[in-house]
C-alpha cells in the first residue's frame, strides 16, 4: 500500500515541475517592462 502512496507522490512531482512553468509565468511582468517602453 505504501507502494501505491508513492506513485500518487510521484504524479504529483509532475504538478512540481509545473511550479517551474508558474516561474515563466513571472517572466509575464516583463510585460510592464512594455509599460517602461510607453514612458518613452
């Protein structure tokens, strides 16, 4: 039965690396680096 925990850890090691993604998400407020651009 532990065996079984593991795997179900193990899919969420997956939803882990999709916390990476939410990183790139930040990359987004490089967006109002477009804001700057407008202050020209």
């Amino acid at each position: 039965m532990s065996k079984l925990f593991e795997g179900s850890e193990g899919s969420k090691g997956e939803k882990g690396s999709m916390g990476s993604k939410g990183e790139k998400g930040s990359m987004g407020s490089m967006g109002s680096m477009g804001e700057e651009g407008e202050s020209r």
